[in-house]
C-alpha cells in the first residue's frame, strides 16, 4: 500500500533561473535604461573629475622638482583632498547605483513572484525552485515566465 500512496501523492517541481529573469526580460531591460539615465549626469561629473584629478597629479610630479618645499607641499595636499573627494563621490556613486539597481530588481521579482504563484496554481506546481546546482529543461519555467512578464508589460 505505501508504494501506491508514494505515486500518488508525487509531487510537480519546477525550476526557475532569476538571472535570466533579471537579464533578458523586457522589465529588465527598461530598467536598465532607466538607470543609465538616471545616473548618467553623475557619472560624467565623476569622470570629469577623475580627469581633474590626474591631470593635477600630473602636474604635480612635473613640477615637484622645480618647486619650492611651502608650494609643493600645498599642491600636494590639494591633490589629496581632490582624490579624497573624488573616493567619496565614487564611493557614494556605486551605493547609490546599487540601491536603485536592486530597488528596480525587486519590482521585477515582485512581477515575476504574482505570476509564477499564477503558474503554480494553474499547472499544479507543489514547488517552485529557483537556486539549484543543476535542473532538467523539463522542469525549467523560465521561458514560460519571461513571456508572461513581457506579456504583462
């Protein structure tokens, strides 16, 4: 009696790749654009100040020799505050830019979350997995769930 309880009661798996989900949906990719956009003013200022930087080190180690000890040592604290200032502001960059990304990636997996339970309960799904060493393409609804998510959008 246990062997026919145990087919019975077989329980529907499926597997899913969030990479994938994150990557090549449309939501994805609008994304994506949205931030460039968002961060783009703030990452030209960051290079242009970069350049600043270098080309004030430049200018330093050119004319360290010539300069007397009260002048290079101001132009060398002047380049070390530009470089302090320039670490903070990448530094404040990428937070920012890593909040907002993982921000935009929580829609999408809100998204993705409505529409895979969606799935689940239309094909009868007991599980759905999505960190796995590896999965059969059989079980994988990955395609099924960016087509939906494009759909949607």
């Amino acid at each position: 009696m246990a062997p026919a309880q145990a087919q019975t009661s077989l329980s529907r798996i499926a597997w899913l790749s969030p990479e994938r989900i994150y990557n090549e949906s449309k939501l994805a990719k609008l994304a994506s654009e949205k931030l460039q956009e968002e961060f783009k003013s703030r990452e030209k200022a960051m290079q242009e100040m970069e350049g600043r930087l270098k080309a004030a080190s430049a200018k330093l180690e050119k004319d360290a020799p010539a300069l007397a000890e009260a002048e290079r040592v101001r132009r060398q604290r002047d380049v070390f505050d530009l470089d302090k200032e320039f670490q903070r502001r990448q530094r404040e960059f990428r937070e920012d830019l890593s909040q907002r990304t993982n921000e935009e990636r929580q829609a999408i997996s809100d998204r993705a979350t409505k529409i895979i339970r969606q799935m689940a309960d239309t094909e009868g799904f007991d599980i759905v997995l999505q960190d796995a060493v590896w999965a059969s393409k059989r079980i994988d609804i990955t395609d099924k769930v960016l087509a939906a998510l494009d759909k949607d959008k």
